[in-house]
C-alpha cells in the first residue's frame, strides 16, 4: 500500500504515474492503430504541460482513461496511489457508458465539459493525439469520419464552453493537413 502521494516531489509523482500507466495498460493498443495506449497516456499528459504545471492535473491527464479501458484498475486504487485531487479528477475524467448509450456521446461529453474546465482542456489535448490516428480524407475511413465530425461538434463549434484558441488552431491544422474541411 502507497500513501507517498501527499509529501513525494512531483518529478518523483509523474515518474511513478508513468510507470503505473504503462504496467497497467500493458501491451493495449489504441482503436484503429498500433500506437500503445501507455504512450498516448503519456503524450497527453505532455501536451498538458502547455497549460499548466499542476502535478495532480497532469498525473489525471496519463490516467484519464483507465478506469473505462482497464477493468482492474478502480477509483480506490487512483486514490490510494495519488491521492483524493487526481483521483476525483480520473473520476470526472471517465466516461459513464450507461449515460453515454443513454445521452449520446457528444451529448454526454458536452454536458461534462460544462462543469469543469479542466477536463475540457484533457479531452481536447487528448483528442489531438487521437487526431494522429485518423486516415486522410481521401481514404474515406468511417471511423476517422466519425472521429472528425465528433470533434468538430465538440471543440470547434460553439457550445457554451471555451476551449483555449491555440487548442482550437491544433485541431483545426490536424484536420486540414489530412484533408478534412473544416
């Protein structure tokens, strides 16, 4: 049992968050891609770093999804490694399927993105990683159709939250540079 989270250096706190999420992840790979999910973990809490240096944001950011892509990994488990600030985060950060089949996903999302800023800014680094994925628009891929209209609707129409301008020019780039109209 590790109850280090409160007095470690953040170094040390990132370092251990890493290697939690690569043995937790495992050899899991990302949808449509050879790319580690440990390294996407990872590239999203990097991309992070543009907006804040908040040790518990970032160690949130490398675990915003393992609650929902790996069944052994538990709130308690978050909580007990790195204490109530990052665990309360992943929570917010993970997706409640029932809601999601209920609500529809960008219903669902947008609906969270109204209460908390900081998961807004998680998603959308994220979702620029998961725009590296994505086939050229030429290659009419339905998932990386999907993928594209999803994240227009989300980060590049107006909804009732605002996503950082420079966030929103990334986006826009990653989706013009395979093609897509934006």
């Amino acid at each position: 049992m590790s109850v280090e989270w409160h007095t470690s250096n953040p170094t040390n706190k990132l370092l251990k968050c890493a290697a939690f999420v690569v043995s937790s992840y495992g050899t899991m790979t990302r949808l449509n891609s050879d790319t580690p999910f440990a390294e996407h973990a990872i590239l999203t809490a990097q991309l992070m770093t543009e907006f804040t240096h908040d040790v518990d944001v970032l160690c949130a950011a490398m675990l915003k999804n393992i609650l929902n892509k790996t069944k052994k990994i538990t709130y308690e488990d978050i909580l007990r490694e790195f204490g109530p600030e990052v665990a309360n985060l992943v929570q917010e950060l993970s997706r409640n399927e029932h809601k999601v089949v209920e609500m529809g996903l960008v219903k669902y999302l947008r609906h969270k993105f109204s209460n908390c800023t900081t998961t807004l800014i998680i998603e959308c680094v994220s979702r620029i990683d998961l725009l590296n994925d994505i086939k050229a628009a030429t290659e009419n891929d339905e998932y990386s159709k999907y993928v594209v209209e999803q994240t227009i609707d989300l980060f590049l129409k107006s909804q009732g939250y605002e996503i950082p301008q420079s966030l929103q020019t990334r986006i826009t780039k990653k989706l013009e540079a395979k093609g897509y109209k934006v």
